[in-house]
C-alpha cells in the first residue's frame, strides 16, 4: 500500500480511503436502504482493509438514520481498539434534525454536529473534519472561524470541505490566510473517468496552492465496475438497478466509451475494470486518496487492487482520450492559444 500526505498536512494516509456510507443496515425510506452492509460485514470489512494497509476511514453523520454510519464505526473501535492506527475522517452539513437549527454549516450547527459526531464514534479527536456541501445562507468566514476553533480545541486536528464550488473554496482559502487559520487542507469531490469537471478551476487551483483532493463515487455508482453494458439491464441487486434513473442518466455515448477503454485495459493487464479505474485516479494530480465503497469484503478486495496497479503510459493515454470532455469558454479558448489553462 501506498501512502501520500493529506493534503496540506503532514500526516500520511493510504491511498485507498474506506468510504463508510454502506456500514449499517439502513432503515426503509432512508439513505442505502436495501444496499448497505450489516454491522458485522462493515467490521470485517474494517478489519481486512487495516490488515491490507488502509489506514483511513471516511464516514458522515447523515450516513444512514441517526448518525448509523458514525455509530457502526464507532462500536469498531470500542471493541477492537484500533482508534490509533486510523486516521478517521467525518462530515458535517445536510439535515440531521427537524426545524431550522437541523441543518446547515452555522456556528453553531458545526460545534454541535462535532460534539454528535464525537459521541457516536466513540472518540475523543477527528482527524480530518469536513462541511459536507458550502452553505449559501453562512458567511464562509463564521464556516472556517469555527473549524479552526474545534481545532484549537483539540477536538479535530483538520479540516476539509466537499462539494464546493471553486470560487467558495479560494475565498475560503484567502479568508484563512488573512486571518492566520489553518485553512481546508483536502477537498472531498465527485471525481472519476466519467466526471471530470474538476479539471476547469477546481485542480488548477488545488495543484498550485496543495490542497489535497479526495475523490468520490470514482466508479461512477458503479458505472465503471465493468457490470454494465449497453443496451442491457443493469444486473439486479446493484445501486444502477435501484437508481435507474441515474443510470438513464449516464446512458450517453461518451460513458459508454470510457467502458469499453476501461475494460480494454483491464483485458489487457489481466486485473478488473474497477482497479483500472481507481489506478487512473492515483495518477491525476493533488489526489491523496481515493474513496472506495464496498459492501462486502470480496467488493473492498476487488478495490484495493487498484492501490497497486501501475498503468502504461499508451493505455493511460487511452483512457484519457476516451473521456475527453467539452470544457467549455474560456477554458477551450484559453488552451487553443496556450496550450492550457
């Protein structure tokens, strides 16, 4: 397994992330209902990923009913006592409860969600602490302030965002500087051979000043697992077969021939369409770490081949051309003339 710093900071984690929005049996009507792992697969699940060298775990208080999630994670560490070799990472942001104080990246919602946070997993710190989604209706400056202040406190020791867009991150980042915060060290983003537009200001802008990224969804839902084909149904039991939508959603001739690139590598190296694709994500700069989700240890097995998978360049390049995307003005106009941006 390899290790890389996370983001800005000194600590090293695996480049394979344990995602954690599958641990826990969720009830009907909520969040993976029907497709997350019961308490007992997320600890083997757990267990196999430390043995293979994953020492990072990433989870949500919104991920599954009541903080599920958080608290299946939580019971881990009390009875394995692995809190010291994981570096844990949570979210905080969407609805957590009824009326106007449930939600949101206020003041006072952030200290009261890290305090719900702290108690679920059972923990005295978090490692990297992250507004799951920017708030339009707080100021950045209130968002970070009190980030910083958690930090100062000891009961996070960094913070992240996710789902940010690219302005709201560089005034988070100035605000930061100005006022002598430590800043977000990591950006918590959807990222894949699918999903790309990242690359118009999001990377150029977290390369130059080292903000780490760390990819979600970098299957796609699954698109990218090799399990789908044109023209035919999604196989039963998978998240497209469930959220058909989104697969109707994806069904477009460029998807379909990033599929085919990624099984034509597959093929061709002898390993899965899965490992292709989280190898050509360890390739793409500023990446720290890639989040995976399983929901059984022969998925996370499948997985973690892609920490080892080197990819040639010629099929690299391959991969690349088949997920070429329209960037768009000004981003087109500015590469005819320099050659990028």
């Amino acid at each position: 397994m390899e290790y890389r710093s996370l983001g800005r900071t000194g600590v090293q984690v695996s480049t394979i992330c344990l995602g954690a929005m599958t641990f826990g049996e969720a009830a009907e009507g909520q969040m993976m209902h029907g497709i997350g792992a019961s308490e007992d697969e997320s600890w083997r699940m757990m267990d196999a990923a430390l043995d293979a060298g994953v020492n990072f775990v990433d989870t949500a208080d919104v991920y599954g009913q009541d903080g599920l999630s958080e608290r299946v994670i939580g019971g881990w560490f009390a009875d394995r006592g692995h809190r010291d070799r994981v570096v844990l990472a949570t979210k905080c942001r969407f609805r957590m409860a009824d009326g106007p104080l449930g939600t949101g990246a206020s003041r006072r919602r952030i200290v009261q969600a890290c305090e719900d946070s702290l108690k679920r997993l059972r923990t005295d710190y978090i490692d990297l602490y992250q507004i799951h989604m920017q708030d339009a209706r707080t100021p950045e400056a209130e968002v970070v302030r009190a980030l910083d202040d958690l930090q100062r406190q000891g009961k996070i020791l960094y913070y992240g965002a996710s789902n940010y867009a690219a302005c709201r991150l560089v005034e988070a980042d100035w605000i930061s500087d100005k006022r002598g915060f430590t800043g977000f060290a990591t950006l918590q983003a959807q990222y894949s051979l699918i999903e790309r537009s990242l690359e118009r200001e999001h990377l150029p802008y977290m390369k130059r000043h080292g903000i780490g990224l760390l990819p979600w969804s970098p299957l796609a839902g699954g698109l990218l697992s090799g399990k789908y084909r044109r023209g035919q149904q999604p196989p039963p039991g998978t998240r497209l077969d469930k959220w058909k939508e989104r697969l109707a959603a994806l069904d477009v001739d460029r998807n379909w021939r990033i599929i085919e690139a990624v099984v034509h590598a597959a093929e061709a190296l002898g390993t899965t369409p899965t490992a292709v694709a989280l190898a050509w994500l360890l390739t793409r700069p500023t990446v720290s770490s890639v989040i995976i989700g399983a929901r059984s240890v022969e998925q996370l097995e499948d997985n973690l081949k892609g920490a080892d998978l080197q990819l040639p360049p010629d099929l690299s390049r391959r991969l690349d051309e088949a997920s070429v995307f329209d960037v768009g003005y000004p981003y087109d106009f500015i590469r005819r003339v320099d050659g990028t941006w």
